[in-house]
C-alpha cells in the first residue's frame, strides 16, 4: 500500500512520519535507490519534507515504510556542510516560518552569523522573526545593547519577540506567532547553542518532551547517530521544529553581486545608485553607502554584507 505523509523527525538514515494535521508518527527508511540520486546536499530528504511512502504490512518498528518519493518544496533552509563530500545541508523544508533564537550575551551574539541565517530566508523565501531570549538579563544589565540591537533589526524590517524562558516574558506572544489549532502551520526554530531553544520550547508547551508519539527514535537509529531533526505538536495549535544547536552558517549557491538583493533594507535604496550593477563598496554616486551614511542603513548590516563578500563561500562562527 502506498500513502502520503511529512517526515517529522529524522535520525540519520532512520525517520518518523505522519499525515498531519494529524499526529499519528510511524517509522519509515529510505528507498535505496533514491538515498543519494540527484542530491548535492547531506540529506536528500530533510523534516518537514512531503513524501510518499509504501508499505507491506502496517508500518511498525520492525517493519517500518520505505520513502518511494520525496515532493517538491515549497521553500527550504539550506546552509553549507561541514561534510566535504557534499556541498549543502537542508535544515528544515516547507516552512511557514523560522523563529531564530539569539541572546546578546550568554552567549554573545554574533550578528554576521545571525545575518547570514536571515539573508538565507530571504533568498529561500522564508518568513523570518528574531527572538531574542534571556531578556530578563538584558533590561537590567544592558538596557544600552537590548536598544541598539532593537534598532539594527527593526530597521531592516525583522520583527523581534523578546522572550524569557525563566520568567515566561514573551511566551504567550511566541505562542500566538506560532499559530492555532485552526491552522496547520509548520515553523522551525534555530540558532546557536546555549541560546535556550529547548526550555524555550518547553515554556511553550510543557508537555514536549524528547519522544515523538509512543515511538522512541532510540529503537530507530544505529549507535553512531548523531544531531537529530525533529518535529512537535504544540497544544495550542501548529508545529515546531527543532534543530541541533548551529555553530556556524555558510552562504550556499549565491553570487556576490546577488548578495544585496536580499538584505531588505538594502534592497529599497540600491534603485538610486549611479551605477548598475553596484557593488555598493567603491562606486561614487552609491545610494546605498549613502543611506549607511546617514543611519537609515546601520553599519553593523553593511559590515555583515561586506563580510559576505570577501569570504570564500566558507563562515564558522
């Protein structure tokens, strides 16, 4: 029999499905023939992919469902691999939209790095909000950062949703964001290790924990595994995913003068530039070094773009 599911965890070689809206997750391995055929990435079939699977008798641990076919997507996001044998990773696919978790401090924030994971949305057509955790620390301690940090990002038109996983500041505006039961909206939540995505993620809903159904991922995976991608229900309505903490984000299948293009606040001032193309680095008459100028582009942005451009496809924070 054949069916048609999202994949809502993967482990390796090893995945859960289900039809969602419903929750109803099954084990599934991959099809051998399609593993690797026509992929450049590290994982040809990522969470939140739609797929086809079939199976010979009702899929269990023992006898899981084989994946016959990944669908298109509707979007992905895509950074590339510390693995040399491929050029990319898929983090998550067919998203509503990316929470992307920051602190200022504890750890500190890297803001190239923050603004390679926003521009990466931008490209693959992701709706991005920043959330910016631990804000209980911040208003007291650094009140001075929390505002310049605000001012660098809502100027470029990203929303931001201060949160506190110890206080619960935050977290009903983070659940509302998410959506409801009404809507099936599938939403990824990334950033850097320490940022607080797993007890942020337990704020939202408390009864998450590390299984996904009644089917730990334990039975399902080889002793080598290592980061997982997984799925979850939230109670009061949509879907999170979680990804393994990053430590680094590099640019995949973008060229230098595209960069631009996708840094929004940019984008609304390079239609006054002398020149075209501009590379908005050396050119006399360039709107864009204009508005850095005057403020309405802050100089953290432009350096981060700047940064874009002499690296050599290659960032780790």
């Amino acid at each position: 029999m054949k069916g048609q599911a999202t994949v809502v965890k993967n482990a390796g070689s090893h995945f859960l499905l289900s039809t969602l809206p419903e929750w109803a997750p099954f084990p599934a391995v991959l099809k051998g023939k399609i593993r690797l055929a026509g992929s450049d990435s590290t994982n040809p079939v990522a969470v939140g992919d739609h797929v086809m699977y079939e199976y010979q008798q009702e899929p269990s641990i023992t006898h899981p469902a084989s994946i016959i076919e990944v669908s298109d997507r509707d979007n992905y996001l895509i950074r590339k691999s510390t693995n040399l044998s491929r050029q990319s990773h898929v983090i998550a696919a067919n998203l509503d939209r990316a929470f992307i978790v920051v602190t200022l401090y504890f750890p500190e924030i890297k803001l190239p790095f923050l603004d390679r994971i926003l521009l990466t949305c931008e490209v693959y057509g992701i709706p991005a909000t920043i959330v910016l955790n631990k804000v209980d620390i911040f208003k007291k301690e650094f009140p001075d950062e929390l505002a310049d940090f605000h001012r660098i990002y809502e100027s470029a038109g990203y929303p931001i949703i201060e949160t506190s996983a110890l206080t619960g500041e935050g977290i009903d505006i983070l659940r509302d964001a998410i959506g409801s039961r009404d809507e099936c909206r599938v939403c990824l939540f990334t950033g850097e290790s320490g940022v607080g995505k797993s007890s942020i993620i337990k704020a939202l809903d408390p009864s998450l924990n590390p299984k996904v159904g009644d089917i730990s991922i334990a039975h399902l995976q080889g002793k080598h595994t290592t980061s997982l991608y997984e799925m979850y229900p939230v109670s009061s309505g949509g879907f999170i995913i979680d990804s393994p903490g990053l430590r680094g984000f590099g640019l995949v299948d973008l060229k230098k003068e595209e960069i631009g293009l996708y840094f929004p606040e940019m984008l609304s001032e390079m239609k006054a530039c002398r020149f075209t193309p501009c590379t908005h680095t050396h050119e006399p008459g360039c709107a864009v070094k204009l508005a850095v100028e005057q403020g309405r582009i802050s100089q953290e942005r432009y350096n981060s773009y700047l940064g874009m451009l002499e690296e050599d496809n290659k960032f780790r924070a």
